[in-house]
C-alpha cells in the first residue's frame, strides 16, 4: 500500500496494491498493523457503513461534533467525489477542503480524521461507498455543513442541481457551524 498526503496533510489518501491477472484481482482492503505502520496513525475501527446512491446524490457534509469519527472511505461500484473540510479551529488549514475522485476501478481509498466534515457527489449511475468509522454513529451530535458554501468554495462536478436530503438542504454556513476547539 502507498499513502499520500492530500492537499491538507492530515488526510491521507491510501492506494492499495491491487493483484490481478485474466480471471480477476485481489487486494487487502485493510490491515490495522499497515494501516498503522505507513500513516502513524493508532485507530480503532468500530463502525463500519456502506451506503448506495444514484448518479447526481450528494450526501455531506456531515460531522459529529462531540464522539468525532475518523473515517476510511472508498467505493466499491461507481465512482464519487469526495471532499472533506477542516473544522479544528486551531489548524491552520481551518476552513479548507480537499477532494479525491474515488471509484471501484482506481480502488483509492482517504482517510478522513475527526475534526473534518465529510460529503460525497455520485458521479456514475449509481455508487456503492463504504467508510471505517473510529466512533459509533452518534444523530444527536450530528452536524451538516452547507454544501454549496461559499466562504468554502467547493467547485463540486455537477450539472444543475444535486440530490440532498432535507438536512443537507439547509446546513451551517462555516461561520455559524459549531466547530472543533482542539
């Protein structure tokens, strides 16, 4: 597995060794002993998600501001782009974002501390996403970040409109969202 920082250190994108030949591949998906031998990061996983969703979908940007979760994200059908916000006051990269185009075919994977907001935008058909999460779901302490912020800037890849749920729909503008004080 190689890993990479993304345009803010803290995320990582994660590229696994993939071994195919005629009848198909193989690769290891994760290894807690790698995982913490390449990123110097000591996680432990409790919670694993695996959402499915259409072309045009964007989910996000979500985060939990108390039990914040660290993710380990990839796709597995279609492909995505994925985008996570740096919400740690403290952090000199407070305020921006990072995003990957993740899909089945590329197998990337990123790695998305706690302190971050996470969204994706389907770009295939349809998509199938799974995420390692390093704290159980907690809807109490969920927060939503606008999407479409523009103190953020995220030029997201879509034509018109996206898909959101009513909670996406009206998200915290970054200067009134609860933030982490780290």
């Amino acid at each position: 597995m190689n890993v990479f920082p993304a345009a803010i250190p803290d995320v990582l994108l994660l590229e696994p060794k993939v071994f195919g030949d005629h009848r198909g591949f193989f690769f290891e998906s994760f290894n807690a002993r790698t995982f913490a031998r390449l990123t110097g990061l000591q996680r432990e996983f409790v919670q694993d998600n695996h959402s499915r969703s259409s072309k045009g979908v964007l989910r996000g940007l979500h985060y939990q501001i108390q039990q914040p979760q660290g993710k380990l994200v990839r796709v597995v059908v279609g492909e995505v782009f994925d985008v996570a916000v740096d919400l740690r006051r403290s952090s000199p990269t407070f305020g921006r974002w990072v995003g990957e185009y993740l899909s089945a075919e590329n197998k990337k994977q990123l790695w998305i501390p706690e302190g971050f907001a996470h969204g994706f935008l389907v770009l295939s058909e349809t998509a199938e996403f799974l995420y390692k999460a390093t704290d159980y779901y907690a809807p109490q302490y969920e927060r939503t970040l606008l999407w479409n912020d523009p103190a953020i800037g995220i030029p997201w890849p879509l034509r018109g409109e996206p898909n959101l749920a009513a909670k996406d729909k009206v998200g915290r503008l970054l200067s009134e969202a609860e933030v982490f004080a780290d």
